[in-house]
C-alpha cells in the first residue's frame, strides 16, 4: 500500500484525506471554541454518516423537513475537519450541528469539557468494511485494494482514512465519560428508526410533535434519502471527485449483514479471531445479520 501515503495524509497518528485537509486548521483544533449548544455527530467511516446528519439536520431546522429550503444536508451539518476553508465557524450561527471522523484524542479541548453534546454512531465492522470497499472503488478517494482480501488486510491494519476502527471505538467508548455522549447503533437505527430518533431527540432535549417526528422519520428513510440530490452526497462527491456517477450511489444497500454477500467462510473466521482479541471485554453489543 505503498499510494497511501501519497493518497492520505497522517497526522499525530490519524489519517486524513489529503485533498480536503487545511494543516493549519487541525493544528489549532484543540482551541476551536465549543459552544454549549453544538452538537457533533462522531462515525468512523461509513457507519451511517450520513443518516444521522440527515436526522439532525430534519430535526434542528424546519426549512428542511418543510422543503422549504434548497440546501444540502453536508452544509447544513458539515465536517468540522474538512469544511474549515468553505464555513467561517466563528460566524455560524448556533446551534450549530457538526460531523467529524476525529478519533477521541483529536477533538477540540472544550468537548472535553462537557460543553455540548456528542453522538457517536457505530455499526458492525464488517458492514462497515464492506461498504468501505465498495465506496472506494466507486468514488477514488484515495488508493484502495480492489479485492476484498487485499481491502481486509488494509482496513485491519488501519490504513485507511480514519485508521483503525477498533481504536476508534475503543478509544471513544474508554473516555466517554469525559464527554457528553449518546451511542447510537447503526442496525437499531435501521430496525427502529422512530424510537431511534427518539432517543436522540431526548439526548438533544428536542421535543418533537408527532407531526415533526413523521417528517423526520419520513425523510431520513434510505429510499427518500437515496432518491434526494440535497441528502445523498451526490453534489458533494461531485465537486469533489469531479465526474457524474451514478445517482443515489453514496447510498448504497442500507442494510445489515451484507457482509455475507462479499466474504469468504475462511475470511469471516480470521475477520472474528481478531474481532474477538481486539474487542475482549468491551461491553457494547454488536447486530451482524437481520
Ligand atoms: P452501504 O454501503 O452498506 O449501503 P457513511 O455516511 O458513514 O459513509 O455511511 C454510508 C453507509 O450508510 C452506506 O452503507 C449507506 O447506504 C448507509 N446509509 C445511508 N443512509 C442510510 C439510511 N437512511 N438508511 C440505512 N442506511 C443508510
């Protein structure tokens, strides 16, 4: 994997994507001022991402779930890591809503202080890894392995945007009481969206009429969102990548345990070995298969 260096960039031992990275900002991340009201969606990559920006993008502004407004969901809760040279954050007006990838070590000081309220979003590593592999032969983000064998072996090693995964739920969970902190399961999302959004509304101190939540759970659902321009990423990997691709591609499946479809017998057994050495004693639940 000798192109991923030229690919991603690694800084204080994270990787980042290369294109999208403004040094200067990361090296001040640790001051950015933490407003008591931001809320921050926390994902390793492609464990719903997405979805949850949509969610809190429907619940925090009314033009959205009304239609009201033409703006994209990646403006309206953007990565705090990636859209520092495009959004004067200072100027933003509150609540502001963020996305990021950072892992738990890498965030600005004031989270820690328990100003504003965190959600992290986790799915099982196999989906995820799954999903990741598609994504990156699909989009050329960076230099991936174009079999699942060779993506596995880079993925478990960490070499990917995002590193390891197994460090960045474990280093989050391990220091979740440093933080304000919701975890929320990708699969409990998908089997119950309602009460999911529930749950987040609650951590959110949202109260939200029927009338609100049928439009949230209405539009945040992966038909409505696939066949939305604002809520896909279409125009956003667009600019980015720079060619049409095919519509409704950053959502994908959305589904739980498509992992069968792609892995090998031999292949699932090593994935569990080192599932099970890296993840001993950590308590959170995993879903694999519906
Ligand atoms: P698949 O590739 O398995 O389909 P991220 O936003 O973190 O990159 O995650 C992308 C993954 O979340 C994709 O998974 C995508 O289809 C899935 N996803 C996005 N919106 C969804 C929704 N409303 N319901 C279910 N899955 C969704």
């Amino acid at each position: 994997m000798e192109d991923l260096e030229r690919d991603l960039l690694k800084f204080k031992g994270f990787y980042f994507q290369h294109k999208a990275f403004d040094t200067g900002f990361l090296e001040n991340l640790d001051d950015f001022e933490i407003r008591d009201d931001d809320v921050f969606i926390v994902t390793y990559p492609k464990s719903g991402t997405i979805w949850c920006q949509q969610i809190l993008s429907l619940i925090y502004f009314r033009e959205h779930r009304k239609r009201t407004e033409n703006v994209e969901t990646s403006y309206r809760v953007p990565f705090l890591e990636y859209c520092s040279r495009h959004i004067d954050f200072g100027k933003t007006p509150s609540p502001r809503l963020f996305v990021t990838h950072l892992p738990y070590y890498l965030v600005p000081r004031g989270l820690k202080d328990k100003k504003a309220k965190i959600i992290y979003v986790y799915r099982n590593p196999k989906d995820v890894m799954c999903s990741y592999f598609h994504y990156l032969n699909t989009y050329p983000i960076f230099k991936a392995a174009d079999s699942i064998e060779a993506f596995m072996k880079q993925y478990l090693e960490g070499k990917v945007l995002g590193s390891l995964w197994f460090d960045h739920i474990r280093g989050w969970y391990k220091h979740r009481n440093y933080f304000n902190i919701q975890f929320m399961m990708y699969e409990e999302m998908k089997k119950d969206l309602r009460s999911s959004v529930l749950k987040l509304s609650k951590f959110l101190s949202k109260d939200l009429s029927e009338e609100t939540m049928d439009d949230v759970v209405r539009q945040a659902s992966f038909e409505n969102m696939k066949d939305d321009p604002l809520a896909n990423n279409e125009n956003m990997l667009y600019r980015h990548v720079g060619s049409k691709l095919q519509e409704g591609h950053f959502l994908r499946k959305g589904t739980i345990g498509d992992w069968k479809n792609h892995m090998t017998v031999e292949q699932n057994e090593r994935f569990d070995m080192i599932f099970q050495k890296q993840m001993k004693d950590f308590p959170l639940q995993f879903i694999w298969d519906v």
